[in-house]
C-alpha cells in the first residue's frame, strides 16, 4: 500500500513542478490532491495525531514567507514568492511535519533550504540562459520547495535542536 500511495505523492508533485516550470502557477486542485494523497498516507499509519503540529507549522511558513517577502520587496523591489509557493511549501510540510522535533525550528530550515536551492537554480538558470530573457526576473520555485521537502523528510533527525 505504502508504494501505490508513494508512487501517488511523487506523480502528483512532478505533475506540480513541471506545471510551475512552465506557467509559473501552482493549481489549488493540484495541491488538494496532494493534501488528500499525503492524508491518505497518514491514515494507513495511523499518524493523524500530527494535524495539530502541521497548523502550527503551516502558521509558522505562512509568517515567515510573509516577513521574507515584505523584506525582499523593501530591500530589492520584487516579491519574491507567490501564494502558490506558499501553499505548496504548507501542503509538503504535511508529510515532514511529523518527523519534527519543533515546528517553528524545521519550518525555518525548510524555508532556508528552499531559499538556497532557489538561489541556486536562479543563478545556474541565468548563467546557461535556460530561461528566455523576458523571465529572468522569476524563476519557478516549486522544484526547489519539493527538493528541499524530500531533503527534509529523509534528513536523519538528532534530538539536538539547532
């Protein structure tokens, strides 16, 4: 059961980073079928104990994407993330949210390795020109939120908080 509903959770996020490569958009139907796969999975675990961290969680990406956004937008004159982003980075959380050892701790590595891969793709995307000149200004960040989820989900936990 664990592979139908793995090999579920990993169609439906390439059907969504191959959607934001391409439109830079993310469909709230996309992201409910991922909620309804990742919840599925939680069920057939019997982990659905984790719904009240996953708020906590969601509430602390949501502020954090806002203070970064209204940061960047001061500091570069560009609003750096998108609500689709936001909501996608909210709906991955679900299936890292319960491996956590404090919400507001994983949520701001989650949010910091996004960045980074982010960054990443943003320089390797101008240096080889693999985005035309008229969207060098975005880049599509939903393979980054879902690189650094799978990071963050397979990421051996210490009881240390860092």
């Amino acid at each position: 059961m664990d592979v139908v509903i793995w090999g579920l959770f990993y169609l439906v996020n390439g059907v969504i980073v191959i959607h934001d490569c391409r439109t830079h958009k993310i469909k709230n139907k996309q992201l409910v079928v991922l909620v309804c796969v990742e919840l599925i999975y939680l069920a057939t675990r019997s982990e659905l104990f984790v719904i009240k961290e996953f708020l906590i969680y969601g509430l602390a990406i949501v502020v954090i994407y806002i203070l970064l956004n209204t940061l960047s937008q001061r500091m570069f004159r560009i609003k750096a993330v998108g609500m689709g982003d936001i909501k996608y980075t909210i709906s991955l959380s679900l299936v890292v949210v319960g491996q956590q050892q404090s919400a507001l701790t994983d949520a701001v590595r989650f949010i910091f390795l996004s960045w980074i891969i982010g960054g990443v793709i943003a320089l390797l995307s101008k240096v080889h020109r693999w985005l035309p000149t008229e969207k060098m200004a975005r880049i599509p960040f939903a393979p980054a939120i879902f690189l650094a989820s799978e990071i963050m989900r397979n990421w051996p936990r210490s009881n240390v908080l860092v």
